[in-house]
C-alpha cells in the first residue's frame, strides 16, 4: 500500500485536541505512520510537502515535522510533468498547493492520498473522475480499509 499524507496529516497530531474529531484523526495519523515505519505501508512523500512543512511558522514544530516527513519511503519532485498536471487540477478548482500535493502523488503512484482538509476532501470528491489517485480522509479510508480488509479473510 503506497499513502501519500498531506501536510494537513502530520500537523494534525500538534492541533488542539479538545475536539472528539481531532483526536481520533490524530490517533489515526500516528497509528498509519506505525505502519509505515514498520515498513507494512510505503510512504509517498514530495518537495512540495517538503516545502510547505518547512513554512512552519513553529520552530520546534517544524523541525519535528521535517524529520518526520524525512522518513518517507520515496520524495517525489516537482519537474515538468508535476508542473503540467497541477495546472489542469487547478483549473478544477484545486488551489496551488493541493494540485502539487496530488500530481505528486499521482507520479508517485500512490494508492490513496490522505489529507484532513475538508474543503480538498469535497472537491477531490466532487472531480474524482478527473483525479489518478483517491482523496480520503484517514478515519474514513482506514475504517473502509479494515471492512475489506476483514471481508478478504473470511
């Protein structure tokens, strides 16, 4: 399973987590990125995550999420086809930065792109037919992802 988190993910677990929904998103992040690291999952990684995490205004906030985003399996680069794709998903209404998190995604053959963001979870929705990778939010594709799981075993 290839995932590709958005900086909307790893930021998560450091948001406010007096609400029921944040801190099962949370727990959810950190419980994929276990996986990762114990190599069940591959991490799909980017420049573009790369560059926005290091927007961080948080020091010791930023530091933490480079390090963590340093151990993704594969960083994609944004080159010329990356550039191309994200200016056709911006003119689906995607903005800058979500059109370059998903053309990366999509070069990097990922079989899911995560992201919190619901406003991007809508739209990704909204033009799924036009997307090469499936937008889901954590909570939602791991709990769909352990009913096929559990399906393909009995």
């Amino acid at each position: 399973m290839k995932i590709y988190l958005d900086a909307c993910c790893l930021n998560r677990p450091f948001d406010d987590q007096s609400q029921a929904r944040i801190r099962v998103e949370s727990e959810i992040i950190i419980f994929i990125l276990s996986r990762i690291y114990e190599k069940e999952w591959e991490w799909i990684g980017s420049e573009i995550l790369e560059l926005e995490l290091e927007q961080t205004p948080n020091v010791e906030k930023r530091e933490r999420l480079i390090l963590s985003a340093s151990r993704s399996d594969t960083s994609v680069k944004i080159e010329q086809i990356e550039n191309i794709r994200s200016h056709e998903l911006e003119k689906f209404g995607f903005h800058s930065f979500d059109a370059l998190h998903i053309a990366c995604a999509e070069s990097g053959k990922a079989d899911i792109f995560l992201t919190t963001d619901d406003k991007l979870l809508k739209l990704a929705t909204r033009s799924s037919n036009k997307l090469k990778v499936t937008v889901a939010n954590p909570l939602t594709w791991l709990l769909e992802e352990q009913v096929t799981w559990n399906a393909s075993i009995q």
